[in-house]
C-alpha cells in the first residue's frame, strides 16, 4: 500500500457534500410549471398575436377598452371585489377576536363549523339562497308575518351578489385572520391594564395594532378570490352585475374567441399579480416560508408597511369613544353566533327541500317523499356524473399529496434561500384567479386532445389542490422532530428503516389529512370542469350547474345532500387526522 493511500495520523477525510434537499421539490414545481406557468404564457402570448399574420399588435386591447360594455365590466369586477372584501374582513375580524376569546375545546367546535360550509360548493349555497330569498321564499314570509307590507325583492342586484360573495369567502377571511390572533401574547394586554389602561383600551390600542398583519393577509385573499368569481354573480345578480368571469365564460363556450378570453385573462392576471407583488414587498408573504422574506424587513417598503398597519389600526382608535371595547364581548358574540348560523344555513336548507313530496324547490317542504332520492339513484346521468367526480377526486388527492409530500419534505429541510421561492410557486395556484386558471388549461388541453377527457380534468383538479395540500404537509413536516430519525440511526437503522418505522408512521396523520383535503377540493370543483370537461365529461359539480341553468328540479336537492353528506364525513375524518 502506498503512503499516498494511506490516511495521516491527526487529519480527517474531507467531508462529502450533500445534496440540499430543495431538489425534491423539483417535481411539483414542474408540474405547476407545465400546467400553470406555460399555459397562461401562451394565453397571454395569445391575445397578442395578430391570428392571421402572427405578428405582436394591440388590437384586442384597443377593442377591449374601446367597448363600454367590458369596461363597465372590469369596473364592476374590482368595485364588487373590493365591497366584498371590505365587508370579510370587517364581520371576520369580529368572528375571529370571538373565537380567542373561547377555550380551545369550544373553539375546535365553533371552526368546524366555520369550516364546513367552505367545503360545499358555492354553486349550492347560492342555490339555496335563491330558495330561501325568493319573493314566496321563508324569508319574506316571515317579514311579511311581521308586519311589512312593500314590495320584498331581496335577489337579483348588488346587494345579494355582495352578500353570496361575502357568505363563500367570509370563512377564509375568518381562518386567515385568527392565527394572527391566537398569536398574540395576551401578557401585552394585562400589562396595558396594569399601567392604567381599562379594557376597552387595551383591545384598540394593544390588540388591534398587533392583529393588523392578519386583517391585510386576510384582505388580499379575499379580494384575489373575488375578482374571479362568476358562479355567484350569474346566479344572484343582474345584467348590471356581470363580472370578469362570465364575460370569459361566454366568449370561450358561446364565441370561442379565445383571443379576447385572452386579455381579460391577462388583465385579470397583471392586476393579480401586482397586488401581490406590491403585498409581498410592503408586508412580506414570502416570510412565511421560513426567512426569505426577511430581507426586506429594514428597506422603505417594509418600513412603509409598518406605517400602514399602523395607521389602520389608529383610524379604528376612534371608534373605541363610543363606548365598543366596554361591551365587546357580549357584542361580539351576538354578532358571532348570528354569523356563524348565517354560515350553515345553506347547508341545512337542502336536506328538507330533497324529501318534499313537491315538483319544485320549496323550503319549507309541504309533504313527505323520497321519490328524489330515487330518480337521483336511478338515472344514469347523474350517478355516472357522482362516480366520475369521485374517481376523479381520488387520483387528484394521490397525485396532489405524492407531488407536496415530496416538495415540503425538502422545503422543512432545506437551507438554501430558493426555499422561499419555491414556497411562492407552490402558492401560484391558489393566488391566481381560477377562472384564468381554467381558460388556459382550456386552450393548451385543446391542442393536445385533453379537452373533454377524464385525465384532463384529473390533471387541471390537481393544479389547483396542490397549493392546501402543500401547506398542510409543509406544517406537518415543520412539526416533526428531526432527532427522532437520529436517535434511530445511532441504533443502527438504515435510512430506509428510519423513513418505514419512523418518519411514516409520525407524519401519517397529516397526509392522510392532505389527501382527504385534495380529495375534497377535486370534488367540488368546477371551473375546472366547466372548461376542461368541455360539456361532455360531467362532473357532478357540473351536472349540478347544468341543472341549475337548464330544468330546476328537487332532484339537485337530493344530489346536494349526498355531496353534503359525503363532504362532512370526509371533513370530520380530515380534520381529526390533521396534525394540531
């Protein structure tokens, strides 16, 4: 043996480099940008695109803007969005300061169910609004039992679109807020007390100010959620109310003009993302991941951040003269209680409208009947359209959590800074509108044959569930104890064994918690379906919009009940094996 080969006594071998485990991310970042970046780039790329001569020109834009009827439409799109988000983030804010206040036995409770109604679908809570406000609806019986005598037009205009929109996105609004709250050291409010203080200034002076960071979070994804919707306004509003979306609806289903779809996806895109851009620089989203948004923490816009939140919180300092803080706890959980039944009252309402003996929707039902019930057992359209949804789902909540396992895994251990990077394209999905989501899907699925295709919409419904089942793995494996692994291998395990008899077993719960969320998410979906199905593979999200559209019957209160009923044993099994 030579010397060369020999090791020197007092030396050590050079260490050997390990691989950062950011790569393991690598695969669901692809997938976001196959079916995400690439195609809103060819949808954008598109509406610019002269389609005879193939040349750059801005000829869709001067039609767009020059047409009063799509700048009446964009207007709309951002007042009601922003209406929408004003009243989410001032009734959530009051739920959210609620729900400190309980212990965390009846908190649990009380965000199930806050909870609950975010799993069923907008498309049947409007629905049942529709019943319950009609003219000859409960609610105008019961106000025209106590006394009033005008004309009760509760449906159809600003107000009710306002109202559906604020019922769908009032529980993110409310879940975005409370850790913000919860996070709050309540020593800072008894050393307020102690230096003189009451109550009521301690919550607007103490409390308030340190909460602002979860009302702006909260803000922000209401109005982006907003913005894109369509299921709503086309349901509850007028003509006057038509939004962003619709106008994409019709231009790809009834015109096919994909150009213009196009530029109202791109403007829709553009301002989204400098929201959150502007968001980011001023407040820091990215900090979240874990130290890549701190940078900027010392630079004019994070300073000028601060400088907000401060000022919102001295603009409602005002309100404490009026005497609020004395009796905020009483008021808040009045106004808390009422919100919360308002939250569930659309997802009571169906099951007795599906056993009414009548021919038509009525709530409440005037006879007994499980004819519905049976015709919705019996016809094929409708059953094919449940089994497809729930074949579909079951591959999207594989495929969503093998993709962010994989990804959270190597973000929780990564020490590289693109780790903050990468925790934002994960977010993509669920920053940018779904509607533009749908139309580019739709135009890049149509040149390959994936339009009208199970696969296809398998593959638009996992896009779109990669971003919660992401962070509800990223959280359990920020949870975990890395030590456990280490003690193990100093007893001799292999790696493999340290992943089976270890890892696997400690982080169980959470993925089964993210796959029954992705499950969740897939079945009850439908842009995605309305677009990429092409109106022939029927999802029953989509059956259920048909339904609604074409020959109301109570057989869609039948087929809500089983979503209803599937979605909260669904729900219940998620939330138990979720990591807390």
């Amino acid at each position: 043996m030579s010397i060369a080969s020999e090791q020197v006594p007092g030396t050590r071998r050079p260490a050997r480099r390990k691989l950062d485990t950011i790569f393991l991310a690598g695969p669901g970042l692809l997938y976001v940008a196959l079916l995400l970046l690439v195609p809103a780039g060819a949808l954008i790329l598109l509406s610019f695109k002269n389609p005879e001569t193939g040349q750059l020109e801005l000829t869709v834009y001067r039609d767009l803007f020059s047409a009063g009827i799509y700048v009446q439409t964009l207007i709309n799109t951002f007042v009601i969005a922003a209406q929408v988000t004003l009243v989410c983030v001032v009734v959530g804010y009051v739920v959210s300061a609620w729900l400190t206040m309980m212990s965390e036995k009846r908190r649990r409770l009380a965000i199930w169910l806050v909870l609950l109604p975010v799993w069923v679908s907008p498309l049947l809570k409007n629905f049942a609004w529709i019943v319950l406000l009609a003219r000859k609806g409960i609610v105008a019986q019961m106000l025209t039992g106590l006394g009033y005598e005008g004309e009760i037009d509760l449906l159809f205009g600003r107000g009710a679109v306002i109202f559906g929109m604020a019922h769908a996105l009032l529980p993110i609004a409310i879940l975005t807020m409370l850790p913000t709250m919860l996070g709050i050291d309540r020593r800072l409010l008894s050393a307020s007390q102690t230096m003189g203080a009451d109550r009521r200034q301690a919550f607007w002076r103490v409390f308030m100010p340190l909460s602002m960071p979860g009302v702006t979070a909260a803000g922000l994804l209401v109005f982006i959620i907003a913005i894109g919707f369509f299921i709503t306004p086309a349901l509850l509003g007028s003509p006057r109310e038509t939004m962003i979306g619709q106008l994409m609806i019709t231009q790809v289903q009834q015109f096919f003009n994909m150009r213009l779809a196009g530029a109202l996806a791109t403007l829709l895109l553009v301002v989204t993302l400098l929201i959150v851009i502007l968001y980011d620089r001023i407040f820091g989203i990215s900090s979240a991941s874990g130290g890549a948004g701190q940078r900027a923490h010392s630079s004019w816009f994070r300073r000028g951040g601060h400088a907000v939140l401060g000022a919102g919180a001295a603009l409602t300092e005002p309100l404490s003269r009026l005497g609020l803080g004395a009796m905020a706890p009483k008021a808040m959980s009045v106004v808390a209680i009422v919100v919360v039944a308002l939250l569930i009252v659309p997802v009571i309402a169906f099951p007795p409208m599906a056993f009414s003996g009548s021919s038509f929707l009525e709530f409440p039902p005037k006879s007994f009947s499980l004819q519905w019930f049976e015709r919705y057992l019996t016809d094929p359209q409708w059953t094919g359209a449940t089994l497809r949804s729930v074949g579909i789902s079951v591959v999207v909540g594989l495929l969503a959590t093998m993709l962010a396992s994989l990804a959270a895994y190597g973000l929780a251990r990564t020490k590289t800074k693109l780790g903050g990077i990468a925790f934002l394209l994960f977010l993509m999905p669920m920053i940018i509108p779904n509607i533009v989501i749908a139309v580019a899907l739709f135009y890049i699925f149509a040149q390959f044959g994936l339009v009208a295709t199970d696969f296809g919409i398998a593959l638009g419904h996992t896009l779109t569930a990669l971003p919660i089942v992401f962070v509800i793995m990223l959280l359990t494996f920020r949870g975990f104890d890395w030590r456990l692994g280490d003690a193990a291998a100093t007893l001799g395990a292999s790696p493999m064994q340290r992943i089976r008899h270890v890892l696997l077993p400690l982080i169980r719960g959470g993925a089964l918690s993210a796959f029954l969320f992705g499950l969740l998410h897939s079945f009850d979906e439908l842009t995605i379906a309305l677009f990429v199905g092409g109106g022939v593979k029927q999802t029953l999200p989509k059956k259920m919009w048909d339904d609604i559209l074409l020959s109301v019957s109570p057989t869609l209160a039948a087929a809500a009940v089983v979503v209803i009923l599937l979605v909260t044993i669904l729900f219940v099994i998620a939330e138990r094996a979720r990591p807390k």
